[in-house]
C-alpha cells in the first residue's frame, strides 16, 4: 500500500505545482486588490479630499495657528469615514439611475461587481465608526455635526431632493457645508460666527459648481430623470443663475476677513475676480470645453479660499 511518504513529483511535476499555485495567489491577490479598488471608490475619494481641505482648514482657523497634530489626524479620519459612509448609502441608493448615465454606469454597483446589500453595509459601518471615532477623539459636538453632515446628504439630498426639484443641490448643498463647522467644533467646542460664514462659503459654492457639472452632462441627467437645472431652464439661464451665486459667493468669501486681516481678503477678492472672469467668460463662449473650464477652477478655488485662510491664521498666529 503506498503511502503519502512514498509519493513524490519529479522536478517537472514539482515545478509546474509550484507555478501554478503561484498563479492562483497571483489571481487571489489581484481580485483582493480590485475588490478593495471598487469599495475605496463607494466612498468617492476626490470629494472626501474637498472637504477634508475645508475641514482641516478650518481647523487651522479656529485655533488661530496649529492645532495638536493628534487632533488633527483623529479629526480627518473621522471625516473621512463620514464623508465616505455618506458616498457609499449614496451609490447603493443612487444605483438604478447610475445604471442608465454614462459617466457612471461602470461603477462597482451598476456594473454587479459589488451587491447592493454589502454597498450599504459598508456605509453604514463607515458611518457609525465615524461617529465612534469623534466622540472617543475629538468631542460629541463634532460627531453630532459629522453624522448631520452625513444624515442631511443621504436623507434629505439623495432620497428627498436630487429627482424631485431643480432645487435639489441649493439645499442639498448644505450637506457639504457641515465639515467647516466641524472642524471649528473640533477646536474650539463650540460654534462661532466665523465658522456658520465659512459654512455659507460652501453652501453658495455648490449650486455654481454642480450646475456646470451639470452644463456637461445635461443629456445624462435627463437620461436618468434628475432635474439639474440645465435641462430645466436650458443653459442661457443656468450660466445667469451661476453667475448670481458668484456675487454672492464672493460677498461672503471676503467675511472672513475680519478676523483674519487684509492678506487674506485681498486674496480672496482675487480668487473671486478669477472665478467671476471665468464664468463671464463661459457665458460668451456656451461651448462644453468652456463649462468643463469652469467645473475643474471652481474645485481649485475652493481648495485654495480655505488654504489662504489657513495659511493667514499661521502666520497670524
């Protein structure tokens, strides 16, 4: 009777075994890799970056200075698991109409390469490790802050507004105007007049820069049945409303420079006068290369209005 001690490969057997169990890890680690992939871009990273700048900023505002870099880094976690918690309930709920828009009918839901169940699992759990981490690091205001942020996205953007009204991202855009004010809760325990401006900062952002968003993808929202204001109103009247907001948005982007002094308002006028130019510009053209343009400065001045105030709060000490 032969036994397993008596079985043994010649070298062709042993190394076409070895090869081929290399090659099963290979495939095993490849699929972990795209699986890991698909769920990290649930989560939309380039928006939590966008907000992690305006909350971290804002950090750096309220403490007029450094913060502790432990503060710091528990604070940007948190938001992260908030921000991406939000972006995932978003894609589980969003994933019919994702299936029918061009820019987002490869997505891990629509494209069956994750379950619905395990989207909204995922943000769920993101949700509620953000809320842990900020009240056991940070402070209970903040998480309370954080999980509105992220409750008012899902709920009353995503489920109530987005394919109701062209209004959807005047109102829903608040929900992308919490992380300022958890930033300063963060630092500070407490809210102050500064950081509800720094709130308005983003909330009177976000209708100009999702309407040109929108000036691009006007077919594919009407595909999917969003109202986005372009297809409501045509893109004449979306390029005057953008342009509304910018007077606004530029009126309030040069409060903060009460507290923070004549290098950051005068910054903040330029940024402004850019932005302003730029949209005027779009307007005469009407061309997608134009709006497209417009959509990528409006992330940048964003990033940069927070950056300078930051900055300024630094050196002003």
């Amino acid at each position: 009777m032969q036994t397993s001690a008596d079985i043994t490969f010649s070298p062709p057997d042993a190394i076409g075994a070895a090869a081929g169990a290399d090659r099963l890890a290979r495939g095993v680690s490849s699929q972990s890799r795209a699986t890991a992939r698909d769920y990290i871009s649930l989560t939309k990273p380039r928006i939590i970056v966008l907000l992690l700048i305006t909350e971290i900023a804002t950090m750096f505002i309220a403490a007029r200075g450094i913060p502790s870099p432990a503060l710091l880094l528990w604070a940007a976690f948190g938001g992260a698991l908030a921000s991406g918690g939000s972006g995932a309930i978003n894609c589980w709920y969003d994933r019919d109409i994702d299936r029918v828009m061009a820019r987002t009918c490869s997505r891990p839901l629509p494209s069956g390469r994750i379950l619905p169940w395990q989207a909204l699992t995922f943000g769920v759990s993101l949700i509620v490790a953000s809320v842990v981490v900020f009240s056991l690091a940070v402070n209970t205001l903040a998480a309370a802050l954080a999980l509105g942020g992220g409750l008012f996205y899902v709920f009353i953007y995503t489920m109530l507004l987005k394919r109701r009204t062209p209004l959807n991202i005047v109102i829903g855009g608040a929900a992308g105007a919490f992380p300022p004010l958890v930033g300063w809760a963060a630092v500070q325990g407490s809210i102050g007049w500064p950081a509800f401006v720094l709130f308005a900062l983003v909330f009177l952002w976000t209708p100009p820069h999702f309407w040109s968003l929108a000036l691009l993808l006007r077919r594919d929202y009407r595909n999917a049945g969003v109202p986005m204001l372009p297809g409501i109103i045509g893109t004449a009247r979306t390029h005057r409303r953008i342009l509304l907001y910018l007077v606004a948005l530029i009126g309030a982007s040069l409060l903060p420079g009460l507290m923070l002094g004549i290098g950051y308002t005068a910054a903040a006028a330029v940024l402004g006068g850019c932005y302003l130019a730029l949209a005027l510009w779009a307007r005469a053209k009407g061309t997608s290369h134009a709006a497209a343009l417009l959509f990528h400065f409006s992330l940048a001045y964003l990033a940069l209005i927070f950056v300078v105030g930051a900055v300024t709060a630094v050196v002003l000490g």
